[in-house]
C-alpha cells in the first residue's frame, strides 16, 4: 500500500532519531504494521477530526493518519501526545 509522511512528522521523527532512538523505532514499526495491515481496523475520530484514524504508542503518545480508500493510500500526519493531539486541526 502507498503511504506518505507529511513534512511536519518527518521532523518530528528526525528529532526523535537524535533525541529518543526507542521512541523513534516503535513509531516506525506502528507505521509499517499498519501499512501492512488493513487500515479500516484502527479508531476513526469523532467531530473535527472525522477524517483522521489515530493509534496509540507509548501509552500517552497518539500517532495520527488519514486513510484513502479510493486511492489506496495513507498519509500521516502527526505524532504527540494524547492531551496535545486531539486539540489539533487537520485537513
């Protein structure tokens, strides 16, 4: 499956390879499984993030992702954590 990781994230994850190598890997393992998994398995959001599918990593820490059905495709979009996270907008 096609997936894309947005410049935002990309950052974040190049801080994380430097700073937190334990944190930077299990993230990069959760984006592999779900792109090697079935997509439509994890939680969609509710209200102003309807579009948007989250997984939890770490406990407190929420990784955030839209799915393309039609395209087949993923993007993700963002990772922080559960209290920051879910008081973000995305389009």
């Amino acid at each position: 499956m096609k997936y894309e990781i947005k410049d935002d994230l990309r950052e974040i994850l190049a801080k994380l390879r430097r700073k937190d190598k334990v944190a930077h890997d299990r993230i990069n393992r959760k984006i592999e499984e779900i792109v090697n998994s079935d997509p439509e398995h994890y939680k969609n959001l509710r209200h102003d993030l309807k579009n948007v599918k989250s997984v939890h990593i770490m406990k407190s820490f929420v990784l955030v992702f839209s799915y393309d059905k039609a395209n087949e495709s993923i993007t993700f979009l963002d990772y922080d954590h559960h209290d920051v996270i879910y008081k973000k907008r995305f389009v």
